[in-house]
C-alpha cells in the first residue's frame, strides 16, 4: 500500500509531504510553501484534495493531490476566524470547522472538484471549540466545546448542514476540557481526549442518547505536572487506542475491548517534546509524531499483538510542526 504523510509547520509556514514505506521509512517528497500559518489539516479522500486551516488571514486553502502524493495548488476561500480544527463529511460534499477562539462552528459546501468555499452556516456559542468530529454513519458532528465541558452533538440535514434545532449533548466532568475524538470502526463507541485534566472518555453512542460509561487517566501515577493533552487516535481494526500530552512529553498506549465499551491501560512511551499532534498509518503498523518544540517527526513500529512501540526514527520538519496525517493517494 503507497502511503504519505503531510505534516503542518506553522512557525515556517510550510507544509511537508512524506512518503511512507512499509518498513517504516520516512522519505521527504517534497516541502509546500503555504499562504500564511498552517495549522490544522484534513483530506477528503473522494476528491483526493488536501484542505489547511491558515492565518493571519483566515481562510482555508486546498491542493489537489497526487497519484504520487504530492500536492498541487487548487483554491482557497475565506474563514470567520481562526481554524482550529478541520473535517470532511463522509462523502467529501461538506468542510466543518472549530475555532477555539472565536467560539463557533463552522459549514461549508465543497463542489465536485472539492473546493471549498466560504462558509454558509456559522454556530456560535460554542466557547472552545475545539474540533468538528463526523461520526462513523455519517448523519450526525460532535463539536467538543472544551471551556464549556460539554461535547454538543448536531444532525446533519440532507445538505450535509447542521441541524442546530436539534442538538443534544454530552457533558465531561467539570474542568475536563474535551478536545479532540475518535470513534469506534463499529460505531456503538466514541473517544474523547479531555485537555485539562488529561483523561480519556469512552461513550455509548445510543439513538435515545450517547453518554460516557468509562473515564481514564492518561497520566502516570507520579506525574506532577500541569495536565496538557492534545491529541487521539485509534487504530484502523479498533483494536489500540493511543493520547498524547504536551507538558510529559508522552504517548499513552490503550487496549480496547473487542466491542469498544472498555479501556485497558497497556503503558507509556516518550516522544517527541510538546507532541500537539500525531497520526497512525491506515494499516496501523505506525505512529507518527510531531514535536512542536523539537521541529521533527517521529516514527513508531506498533506491535500487533500489544500496542507497544518501537521507535523506528526521526526527521526534521520545518518549524514548530504540528499537525500530521495520512493518505492512501489514488
């Protein structure tokens, strides 16, 4: 399977494409200069189009991608604010957007080549937002609000817009501060990385309402430090559940029950310094990690039948990097 990575440098305004073999080697394809910081990343797979959040001019610019991967120049079209957080419906009809400062929620259509255009519909009210999840039927965004404690959750309509008359919720416990998620490939269960006291939720998601039934430590026992985790991910079979914190400096490695309902703590393995973001390949044989201090990416050998990890190695990746992703380019 022909993989590659795009990792977001906002401090050298670059994006960097890399090509990962299936050893694990990480290979330098080419280094996009960016119109301004970017900071988050998504792809919308139907379209191969990569999308960036940027500023100080807010707005979000897209690159056809590839068949080798590397990207060409599309679009862009204007933001209301300063992207946090970026995502696609299913089907690659419509960009969601977080902006944690400016308290909202953001749609907009994508047309059939995927670009974008300015947004449509602008949530508000929603203080820290802080990423726009689509859950796995594709019906239904979870937009975390981390300085509320509160994970709301919108329907979609049939224009892929969001429903915002029927909205329901899902509440963290106080000071939490849920960020980012990731569900379940079965869809019964969604994951939350909470930012503040560094725990992770798991949550039934059920017609007649979702709610958490298991709350975990990320942390180990002696830590003294200020909580500060940032980013989750689940391995493609549903299998391990991986967290990251900026302040340790560590990933944390979870089993996961066979339905998803449970959480096994399997242990802890240093990264990369201030890891605000990392990615798990879509075969889930590697970890790949950004160090917003460190300027470099890692990269990790998952062990199958553990979760464990074995460092593999690391490359420089511009400036303050931090925000990775994979890709399957066709």
């Amino acid at each position: 399977m022909k993989q590659v990575i795009y990792t977001a440098s906002p401090e050298s305004e670059e994006i960097h494409v890399w090509q990962l073999s299936e050893q694990g080697d990480l290979t330098l394809l080419q280094t996009v200069n960016a119109p301004g910081q970017p900071q988050p990343l998504a792809i919308n797979a139907r379209q191969q189009v990569l999308y960036a959040g940027v500023k100080p001019e807010f707005r979000v610019a897209a690159w056809k991608i590839g068949p080798t991967g590397m990207l060409t120049w599309l679009d862009e079209a204007p933001l209301p604010g300063s992207a946090t957080y970026i995502s696609t419906d299913r089907d690659g009809d419509a960009l969601y957007i977080g902006y944690y400062h400016d308290g909202f929620v953001s749609y907009g259509a994508l047309d059939a080549q995927g670009r974008p255009s300015e947004p449509t519909q602008v949530i508000s009210g929603l203080e820290g937002c802080h990423s726009a999840n689509i859950n796995i039927e594709n019906n239904q965004l979870y937009v975390p609000a981390l300085k509320q404690d509160r994970i709301c959750v919108y329907p979609l309509r049939a224009d892929k817009s969001l429903d915002e008359a029927s909205v329901t919720q899902i509440d963290s416990a106080k000071g939490a501060g849920p960020r980012h998620m990731a569900f379940h490939p079965q869809g019964h269960f969604a994951y939350t990385i909470n930012e503040l006291d560094s725990t992770v939720m798991v949550i039934a998601l059920h017609q007649d309402g979702d709610h958490v039934v298991q709350t975990l430590a990320t942390q180990p026992e002696d830590f003294t430090g200020t909580p500060w985790a940032a980013d989750i991910h689940l391995t493609p079979d549903g299998k391990f559940l991986y967290t990251c914190d900026r302040t340790s400096s560590l990933l944390t490695i979870f089993a996961v029950s066979a339905t998803g309902d449970a959480l096994t703590l399997v242990g802890y393995h240093p990264t990369e310094t201030q890891p605000r973001g990392f990615t798990l390949d879509k075969t889930g044989k590697f970890l790949l990690a950004t160090g917003q201090k460190s300027h470099h990416i890692a990269v990790y050998s998952i062990d199958k039948q553990s979760g464990k990890l074995t460092d593999l190695g690391r490359h420089p990746a511009g400036k303050g990097p931090m925000w990775a992703i994979a890709h399957t380019p066709e």
